[in-house]
C-alpha cells in the first residue's frame, strides 16, 4: 500500500482544517484578538476531558460544544463590556488549562490524555472521521460566505464566535488546541503579509503545504504529527513574515 492510500484521509482532513480555521484566523487577526481561538479551543477541551474523566468517554462531542459555545458567549458579551479584552481571553485560557489539570489530576493516563488534547495525531485518521469532518466544515464555509456577510452589529458577533465554537468542537477532537491555534493564526499571519495575493487564498495555499508537508515528515521521521504541524506551520509562517518585512524595507 502507497503513502497516498494509506494516509490519504489524513491528508484531505488537513487541507480542510487549514481551509476552514484560515476563514476565521484572518478576521480574529484583523480584531487583534489573537488568543480568541485559544481561549474557546482550551474552554472546549473541558468539555473532553469532563467526558473522559467521568463518563468513560460518551457524550464527547456534545460537552466539547457546550463547553465552547459557553466560552464563545462570554466573549461575545466581553468584547462589548469588558476593557482590555486580550487580558480577560488570555486569563479564560488559563482558567481553561487550569481546570484540565485539576480534572486529569486523579487519572492514571492524565498525562497522556492532556497531551492528545494538546495536540492530537490525525495521522491515521478513519474515512468516517473524514466525512463527518467535511460534512461540519462544509456547513459552516456554506454560513460564513453567505450569511454572516449580510449580518451586522451584536447578530454578526454572534454569529461568529458561535460558527468559531462550533469549527472548535470538532477540530480540538480531531487535532487538539495548540495544533488548532497554530492553524488559525499561522497561515493568516503569512496571508495577511503578502501585499501581492490575496490573503485568504494564500493563507490556505500555504498552509496547506505546510500541513502535508509537516504529515509526511512526520510519517517518515516517526515524530510527533501534532507538533510537526505546529512547527512547521509556525516556522514557515515567521520566515515568510520576516522575509516579506526584509524585502519591503521594514525589519
């Protein structure tokens, strides 16, 4: 069996992970409200690890999304009534990691288990994660091309951080929070450098090379998938940042 035949689940599921998350990275960077994604990402992983540390696992996705929608609210209401808004997200992170911590504590695989939460293996990922994957992210792309463009004010917000929290739950299963993190700023970061493309098409051409690139690495160098992605994707992202700024005369 090839590499393309073996891995090529993985691979579609990567290219739509970069695809999906670049669609909010290059609107959370144009907020400046980098840690967003973050904050929700770490919110929602309590929801995994509640279903894991006492219900054996079941209802899994339906905690992971309660916990996420919950943290997409609360920042929803923050952004219009809290100042200095970057520290608020930033302390909901660490209240999240925090309470993974507590919650894993008392199991004997907590170590493990916070590190897939971290960053997953989509290395091997079944045909029937792929689908359902697709099937999610389709349906959000569908809402954030069509709808959420024609909305405005508190509804728009809204709106948002819910399709934000809901692209979450799944991912954060599938690949874990940094690894979610890396693939929302990374790319748009890289996209939003580059004064001669357009930014989202960039943003999703290279991060998916990234993201395949950092697969095969990792298939052959047997290194951690999760965090070959996030190195590579960051990596990449801040040469191109850096050689862009060198280019145009900003350093």
């Amino acid at each position: 069996m090839s590499l393309i035949e073996l891995l090529w689940p993985a691979f579609v599921l990567a290219i739509a992970l970069v695809f999906i998350h670049t669609i909010f990275g290059l609107e959370i960077i144009k907020r400046g409200v980098i840690f967003t994604d973050l904050a929700i990402g770490q919110i929602a992983a309590i929801g995994m690890a509640v279903s894991v540390a006492f219900m054996d696992g079941t209802y899994q996705s339906v905690m992971t999304f309660s916990f996420a929608l919950l943290a997409a609210l609360i920042i929803t209401w923050a952004m219009k009534r809290v100042k200095k808004i970057e520290a608020f997200i930033g302390l909901l992170y660490a209240l999240g990691i925090s309470s993974i911590m507590l919650i894993l504590a008392q199991s004997s695989e907590g170590t493990e288990l916070f590190s897939k939460l971290s960053a997953a293996d989509i290395l091997f990922t079944s045909q029937e994660e792929l689908y359902s994957s697709l099937a999610l992210y389709g349906v959000v792309g569908l809402v954030m091309f069509t709808l959420y463009p024609r909305l405005s004010g508190l509804k728009k917000e809204l709106l948002f951080f819910m399709m934000l929290a809901l692209t979450v739950t799944s991912s954060v299963q599938s690949a874990g929070v940094l690894v979610v993190f890396a693939l929302l700023i990374a790319p748009s970061y890289a996209g939003l450098s580059q004064k001669s493309f357009q930014p989202f098409l960039f943003a999703t051409l290279f991060g998916s090379l990234c993201i395949v690139g950092a697969l095969v690495g990792s298939y052959y160098l047997d290194l951690p998938t999760g965090y070959a992605i996030i190195f590579v994707s960051v990596l990449s992202s801040l040469l191109v940042v850096v050689f862009g700024s060198l280019k145009s005369g900003k350093v």
